[in-house]
C-alpha cells in the first residue's frame, strides 16, 4: 500500500524572526512512518521543522508553513491509498506579514489572526476520493466527544485521538480510534513505536478499492 503521513508543526511567520508554531515533537508521525515501512509499504512523509533523524526508505518532503503543507498533501495524495494526517497544522496565521523585525515598545500590541486552510477538511471533501482518510484529534478535555465531532466534520474514516497533555513532546501516549461506523478501540499507554505498529494493522485491514466513500458505513475487519 502507498501511504502518506504528515507528522511536527508548522510555523506562521510574523517577521522574519517570530513565528506562531506548537509544541509537536513529529514523535508519532514520524514512528507511524516507520511502522509502515516496517510493513513493506511505501511512505511519502510531509514533515514539519522537527528534531528527528529522517526515516531511510520513506520520500521526505519538508514543510514549513500551513500552506506549504495543504500544496504538499494536494500533490502527493491523489496517489496514495492511506493517508495519515498526524501533523500539527496551525489554526490561525497572522494576516500579515511584517518585512521588518517588529521592534519593541512599551505600549499594547494586537497581532491580527486568520484561519489557515483546513488540510484535513479538504481532503474529506474531495469528489470520488479512493484513500483512507486518517484524522488526528489532540484534546485537552471531553476527549471522546470533541473527537467524534471532528470525524463527522471532516469526513474521515478513522479519528484518532488522545489527550494532548499526555502524548505532547513525549515518546509514550495512550490513544483512543474511532471508525465512521461508530466502532471505538482503545489502545493503552505505550512507546508511540508500539502504537504505531497497531495503527498501521488497523490501517492496513482496509481495502481501499472495496468501498464508494460516498455512502459506505466502515467498521474494522476482523
């Protein structure tokens, strides 16, 4: 199978020595990488600015920004018969931005804000799809609701989720799946290596060329 997995944060620019970005290590996106090469399949691995050694096998495309990411992800997906999307993509991105440092003053300052492009969002709405589309869902609270939200509003056929004040910059998580079809599977704390490994068994028991995505119900085959 061809997967394509994004993994790490971007970064905004607000000048060109500040940017908005996260606290994503890329430690997951990058294990699920791996696991999938471990399984013989081929990996196409969108990365943010990380500090990780790149995966030998897998075809590296670095990113920087949200938008640089939603250009990568259009090119690349279209080809592939999963795709992962583990990145921690920016909800907002100043509106502008400055050419010139920004210099100190003392008095109030408001940075102006918009939303990015919806990577994820784009990609469940597009026209005839053939891939598994795969969502990932860092919550602070009401983990499984807010989850589950995010599936439907997506269009995904798998959300996984976890609390993100356990897994962030971590080498260990603990991660909740949920299937369209309203399945839910439970995958207890673990080195992200370990759950990477289950994922892609759970990936990798869809046949993608099996189902019309536009009216299917999807539960994992046993």
């Amino acid at each position: 199978m061809r997967f394509l997995v994004t993994a790490g944060p971007t970064r905004e620019p607000i000048d060109p020595v500040r940017y908005i970005s996260n606290r994503s290590s890329g430690k997951m996106g990058y294990a699920i990488a791996e696991a999938a090469l471990e399984a013989g399949h081929d990996v196409v691995l969108i990365s943010g600015l990380v500090n990780l050694q790149p995966l030998r096998g897998a075809k590296l495309v670095s990113v920087s920004t949200s938008d640089e990411m939603f250009n990568a992800v259009h090119q690349h997906a279209g080809g592939c018969d999963v795709c992962v999307l583990c990145a921690a993509v920016a909800d907002y991105k100043p509106a502008t931005l400055s050419p010139l440092k920004i210099k100190k003053r003392d008095e109030e300052f408001s940075l102006e804000l918009i939303p990015t492009r919806d990577i994820l969002a784009s990609l469940g709405g597009w026209r005839d799809r053939r891939f598994l589309l795969v969502g990932f869902a860092a919550e602070t609270h009401d983990l499984q609701e807010n989850a589950v939200k995010k599936l439907r509003a997506k269009n995904c056929d798998i959300m996984v989720a976890n609390d993100a004040r356990v897994g962030m910059e971590s080498d260990e998580n603990e991660l909740l799946v949920l299937f369209r079809g309203g399945e839910i599977k439970k995958i207890p704390r673990a080195p992200k290596k370990i759950l990477a490994r289950e994922l892609i068994k759970i990936f990798s028991k869809f046949d993608t060329k099996m189902f019309d995505k536009k009216n299917v119900t999807i539960s994992e085959r046993n």
